[in-house]
C-alpha cells in the first residue's frame, strides 16, 4: 500500500509540535528562560450605605403651639425656606410680664430713693433738736440744783428730751429699713427686704430673667414667628408635630439632615479588611440603579469589629468624591475595591 506524501508531511508537523511545546525556551548561550505568570487583578465587593454626617435637631426651651407646616419628611430644603409658623404668644406675654415687672421695680426704687431722702433731711433736723434738748437739759439740771428750776419743770424738759429722742430712733429705723442703719449696725452688712440695696438686687434679677428670656429667642433659625432652614442643601429627615400640637420645651421641632455630608458607610468582612488601608479607591454603586458609579476615597477604618448576621465586620467609611441628587441618605449600595498588581 502506497502512503500519501501529504499524510506524510502532515505527521512530521504535528511532531515537531509536540516537540517545541515539550521544552522550555531556551536563551542565547544555553541559558533557560521561565516565561512569569501574568499578575492577578485583586477584586473585593462588600455591601455598604448612604448616610449623612451632619444632621440638625431644631429645638426651643419654652414651649411653642404649630399653625402652620411648608414641608413634609423626605423633602428637600435650601437655606432660608420656611419649614413651619409658630405661635409665640405665651412667649410675648411671658416678656410683657418680665418688663412691666423691671418697670416696676425701677418705680419702686425711685420712690425709695426719694423717700431715703426726705428721711435723711428730716433726721438731721431731729438730731439737731436733740443735741439742743439735751444740752438745755444740762443747762436745767445745774439751775434745778441751784432751785432755780423747780423738779417738776426738770422732769418735763427731761420727757421732752426722751420724745425727740424717740423720734430720731424712728427716724433711724425708717432709713435703717430702706437699707441706712444707723453707725452702730453698719457692721453687720444686713439688708431688711424693703433697702434700697433689696430693691437694686431685685431689679438685677429681673432684668437677668429678661436678657435669659430674650436669649431664648434669637437663633438663626427662627424669623418673626416662622421655622427656617440654615442648611444650603438638606432634606427633612423627622418631623414629628402637626398643626395645633404643642411643643414642650427642649422636645425637638423638626430634624434636617445635611446633603452635602454624605459618605458612604461600608461593612468589611473581617477575612478582607487586611486589604483595605486608608486613601484607597473604592467605586459605589447604588442598588436604586446601579448603572451609576460614584468615586470615593477610604478614610476611617473602625478600631473595633461587629458581629452582624451571624457574620464578623469591621466598618469602613469613604468620602464621596462625586455626588448627584440621585444619592440619598440610608441607600444601600455596594462598593467595590479594585486591587491593582
């Protein structure tokens, strides 16, 4: 049987195939050459969330009556719109009440001042008239002696002398009771509650009750009687009270979060957090639609791990480098890392 030349040269090939596959590559001199194995793409995808850094609780420490609400939970809001109209009138009547009683107590010092006043003036003439009776009662008790004076005209000056003394001691309490004792009791630092100094500390008080009131009222976010938002870009995150609630004191009014503090909060199985270290890129991408890709930049590894699900995590945060309005808060999205060779 004749053998096709064909055939032949067919077999020769696929010898001298196997042959050269069989051998590793050999350089110029001899020397062998291993081909390296091609460096592997290190890839890690964990499930993460939208959140804002940065919220804001609006709260008063008087309590407020709601008339009217702009907004609803989940709408956006600029710096300077109106969120909700307040009343204040328990507040007004609250202030009204604290000046008419300043007013007053200013009224009352003046008074008393003018009455401190007229009683100095008048306990000098007293005095005066004292020092005189009792000098003329010494003068008296010399002439009584010599019988000059009869004892019974002694003991009537002498009764004189006592009622103008009875009458500057008075005179000394008043003063003493608007806060000027007499010489002997100044020692003893005591203010009856009608003094003058009862009185300046009464108005001290008040008019701090009225700045503290005052104060109670002046915050950015409060215009005339309405609710405003200080946040350029945010969106109300709570808004617990309707029209016509009351408001207690300190309870909140209504929660704002900032939009432009938005990260991304990821969960790290504890067998890759080996491979994330701090400045490394990740991608996001948002399971609402996960066409979209957003950068972000790792920038805080937690220092302590969760368990979650029957599952260890350490959580990661990344700082968004790219953000649209389609990203909201509390979105779940997944991340992933990208490990170049």
């Amino acid at each position: 049987m004749k053998h096709s030349p064909v055939i032949f040269l067919l077999l020769l090939l696929i010898l001298l195939t196997v042959t050269g596959c069989g051998r590793e590559d050999t350089a110029a001199g001899g020397e062998i050459k291993i081909n390296p194995e091609p460096p592997t793409v290190r890839r890690i995808e964990v499930f993460g969330r939208v959140k804002a850094t940065v919220r804001h609780n609006l709260s008063l420490d008087f309590p407020v009556r709601v008339v009217e609400v702009f907004v609803r939970e989940g709408q956006k809001v600029t710096a300077g719109g109106s969120l909700l109209a307040l009343d204040f009138t328990d507040y007004h009547n609250r202030l009204q009440n604290l000046n008419h009683q300043l007013a007053l107590a200013h009224l009352e010092l003046q008074l008393a001042e003018k009455e401190v006043a007229l009683l100095k003036n008048k306990l000098a003439v007293e005095i005066e008239k004292y020092r005189q009776f009792q000098a003329e009662l010494e003068t008296n008790k010399v002439l009584a002696q010599k019988g000059a004076l009869s004892l019974r005209e002694l003991e009537e000056f002498q009764r004189f002398t006592e009622e103008q003394e009875l009458i500057v001691n008075e005179l000394c309490l008043s003063l003493a009771a608007l806060g000027y004792p007499p010489e002997e009791y100044r020692d003893q630092n005591f203010y009856p509650v009608g003094s003058i100094q009862a009185k300046e500390e009464k108005i001290n008080l008040l008019a701090a009750e009225l700045r503290a009131l005052e104060g109670k009222i002046q915050y950015g976010f409060i215009r005339d009687n309405l609710v405003i938002s200080e946040v350029a870009a945010g969106a109300v995150y709570e808004l617990p009270y309707g029209v016509g609630d009351i408001i207690l004191a300190n309870e909140r009014i209504i929660s704002l979060v900032d939009l432009d503090s938005l990260i991304i909060e990821a969960d790290v199985a504890e067998e890759f957090i080996k491979e994330i270290n701090l400045g490394d890129p990740a991608t996001v991408h948002p399971l609402a639609d996960y066409s979209r890709e957003y950068p972000a930049v790792v920038t805080e590894i937690a220092k302590i791990a969760l368990r979650r699900q029957a599952e260890t995590i350490i959580p990661v945060r990344l700082r968004l480098e790219e953000v649209d309005d389609f990203l909201l808060p509390n979105f779940n999205v997944d991340v992933i890392f990208v490990q170049e060779p």
